[in-house]
C-alpha cells in the first residue's frame, strides 16, 4: 500500500531535509541509518522539486542492486506520489530501463539500472547524466559508483542516495563517511551526510519501534537500530536461541503425520576431506520452516547421498521436490539428477544474501530445527565472523561481510536450501 502523503508526520530531521534548497546540496548527498527510518520516503518526496531545480537537459538516473529493486523500493512509492498528488505521470518499463517522468509540463528522460553485480558498470558507460538517485548504495558495486559519479558532469547535477549501515570496512564508509565525519574539507566538498534513526521518522509508532528492537542483537543490532557502520563481529546467528529454535524431533513427526508439511526439498554442500553436508527441510503453510534431518560425513560418494534420499523418502513416506546443490560438483549433481526424482538446482547464492534471509527467518522464529540434527546445530553455536584481530589473517579483500569458512558445511547446505525456496517458490 503506498504511503498516504496527507497523513505524514514529520521529525525535525526530516522537515529541515525536505526545505534545504535542492542547489545547496553538494554533488552527493547520503542519508543513511536505521532501518525504517524514513531515507527512502525523504528522497521520493524530495525528487520532484530537485528535478525542478535541476531541469531537463539530461538524463536522469535511478538505480539499486537491480531493476527490480529499483521498482519495489523506489517506484512504487513515487509513481502515486506523482500521479496521485502531483498530477504529473511516470512510465516505466523495468524489462528495459526505460521511464520518463512527466512533472508541471516538463517531461524528464530517465533510466533505470542494476548496479549491483560486477559486469553492471558496462550498462553506464557514456553519456552524461544530472541526477542519479541510488537506492542501497552500498549494495552497488564498487565500479559502478565510480562510473556512476563520473557521469555527472553537469555543474547543476545531483546524487541522492540512501543505505543501512554495513562493515566499516566498506568503500563507502572508508572513502566518504569517515573522512567526513572526522572533518575533511575535500570530501565535505562533495559530500554531504544525513543520520537517520527511528525516532526521526515521526510516522513509526512506539510499539513498532519496540518491536524492532528486539529483533537484532549484537553487531545487527548496532546496524540495523543504531545505525552504525560496524564490522559485523561474533555469531553469524546471534539471534538463534536453543530453547525457542530447536523442536523435539517427535513433535516433527507428529507434523508430517498430520499433513502440517507443504513442501520437502533439501540442500547439499560437496565435500570430501570437508564434510558434505545434506540437510532436509520442509515447510508449513504458514511459511515456518523445519529442519527434519541431516546427512553429515566426510568422503562419502554421491551414490550414498542418493541412497540417503531415497530412504527418506521411504521414511517419511513424503516426495521431495528440490535439492539446491553445491555448483562446484557438477558431476555429483548429475547423479543426483539421474537417480532421484527431484529437480536439482546448483544456484549458490551469494553469502551475505543468503545469511540474510536465513537470519530473518529466525528473528521473526520462522526457522526450527530438530534437536536430532547435531552437526547443524553444532555450526549455529560456533559459525561466526572473524574478530577485529583476525581480519586481516581471514580478510578476503571485499567489502562484505564474509564468516570464517570453517565448520560452515551445514550452514552452507541451509543457505543454499532455504535461498532457493524463498527466492522463487514463496510469493
Ligand atoms: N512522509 C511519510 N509519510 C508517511 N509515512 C512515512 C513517511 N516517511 C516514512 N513513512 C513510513 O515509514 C516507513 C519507512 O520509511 P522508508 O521506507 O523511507 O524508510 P527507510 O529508512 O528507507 O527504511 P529501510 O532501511 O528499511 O529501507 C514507510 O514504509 C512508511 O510507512
Ligand atoms: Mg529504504
């Protein structure tokens, strides 16, 4: 449902963005900070008088870690915003990146981007824009925020971009929000940074703020509530609780007997001196996911995986329907394929993406695991990030916040497991 703009409430913080004079910004301008804290809804309301100030000699830009965020984070919002309270039009084509904003008589040509992946730079190359807005800018890549920032030639062009925290270790913190917080007049030149918590978005009511409180913990914490740019330190899965995560493996059984179970899939992490690592979940209608079993063992043979598969479904008496695999042992998933009835995927997320997902399951206690699988929760209790004093012996050289890849076989076969089904069978 898009925002009710007739109904906004409005924090200090947010009243003294919305009335700076759009040309008294500097070339780039971030907001960032808590979650939900209003950065997004300040820029949507913001972009018609900047377009305004700027006018409509070039293009202008709006761009996110794909087209499609673009659409559900930013679009959605300003395009009623326009059409519904501004009397103007936005069309967009999202396959092609198309749009053109048409605001009091002057039509605006813009271009919507992915800027997330490595290759996203060669789809901004040329051409001269004055208005880029980036949506997550820290989930753009590296290249593409340089080339991004390139384009800009215009003396009256403007970025606008808003993001959460992420390690202080990244380029965005290390090249523009340190520097600037501790004073240096060159990047303040070009640079200006806006704080955002939840108490500056007057539309958040107590009771929610509460509520998100209690879903964070530790460096997440820090990020997500504080909004402080942190290194991500100690348990991948801070939030996991033994006493609230963990099922009696009857009470499992009990559920699959009386048909509570939708769907059983699995993932599969190879190994050979590393354990591989097979797990089998499952989920209900309301969208919790269960954990029923585990395959856990070094220098074991495709063949013994199928057989394992194919016992259970013997067992349980169920079909499963997927197994998200490994993609590093292709000749592995094709006996798979070959002697099983699932369809095999070997779409291996990426890391952060996917612990993401896998976290927000069990802050809102969408993830239960059965106390017969051991080795799995053994990794929740000791999967973690590398302290401070150990990134450089563990630093792989990004930005992202990567755990330590030891005991992390099962957490790999959950992620790639639970990635897969979220990603395209639960909307
Ligand atoms: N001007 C406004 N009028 C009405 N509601 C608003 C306004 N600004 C923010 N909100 C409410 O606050 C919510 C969060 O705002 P917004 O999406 O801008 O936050 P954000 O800081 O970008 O969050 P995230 O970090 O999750 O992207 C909105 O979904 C909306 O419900
Ligand atoms: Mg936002």
């Amino acid at each position: 449902m898009p925002v009710k703009w007739e109904d906004s409430k409005y924090s200090n913080k947010a009243k003294k963005f919305l009335a700076k004079d759009p040309m008294k910004f500097p070339l780039l301008t971030l907001l960032d900070g808590a979650v939900r804290s209003g950065k997004t809804l300040n820029i949507i309301q913001k972009i018609p008088q900047i377009f305004d100030a700027i006018g409509n000699d070039y293009l202008k830009v709006f761009s996110g870690y794909s087209k499609n965020t673009v659409r559900n984070n930013v679009l959605i919002e300003l395009k009623p915003f326009i059409e519904n309270y501004l009397g103007g039009s936005l069309k967009a084509n999202t396959s092609s990146g198309e749009m053109e904003i048409i605001l009091w008589g002057k039509k605006y040509p813009c271009l919507i981007v992915g800027g997330g992946e490595a290759d996203s730079v060669a789809s901004i190359q040329g051409g001269t824009w004055d208005f880029w807005y980036a949506n997550e800018l820290p989930q753009h890549h590296y290249s593409f925020y340089n080339m991004a920032l390139s384009r800009l030639t215009p003396a009256n062009a403007r970025a606008f971009a808003d993001s959460n925290p992420e390690s202080s270790n990244h380029w965005l913190y290390q090249e523009k929000i340190k520097p600037y917080l501790e004073n240096n007049l060159d990047v303040k030149a070009v640079f200006e940074y806006w704080h955002f918590t939840m108490q500056d978005n007057a539309n958040l009511s107590e009771t929610f703020i509460n509520n998100q409180n209690k879903l964070y913990s530790g460096a997440f914490k820090a990020r997500k509530i504080d909004g402080l740019w942190v290194v991500a330190d100690g348990l991948v899965y801070d939030t996991f609780n033994t006493s609230k995560h963990v099922i009696a493996k009857d009470i499992l059984l009990k559920k699959i007997d009386e048909n509570l179970i939708s769907e059983y899939f699995l993932g599969i992490d190879w190994g050979w001196n590393h354990p591989t690592a097979c797990l089998l979940l499952g989920v209900d209608k309301s969208g919790t996911y269960y954990l029923f079993d585990e395959l856990y063992s070094q220098k074991i043979e495709a063949d013994i995986v199928v057989d394992w598969i194919n016992e259970k479904q013997q067992e349980y008496g169920r079909y499963f329907s997927f197994a998200n695999c490994d993609n590093a042992r292709p000749e592995q998933n094709d006996k798979l394929r070959k002697s099983t009835n699932l369809i095999i995927y070997e779409e291996k997320p990426r890391i952060e993406d996917s612990i993401s997902l896998v976290r927000g399951l069990i802050n809102y206690d969408k993830l239960l695991i059965s106390d017969a699988c051991t080795a799995t929760l053994n990794e929740f209790s000791t999967y973690r990030y590398p302290s401070e004093s150990e990134q450089t012996k563990y630093y792989s050289g990004g930005s992202a916040d990567l755990p330590i890849k030891i005991n992390d076989d099962c957490m790999d076969a959950l992620r790639y497991a639970i990635f897969k089904h979220l990603t395209t069978f639960s909307r």
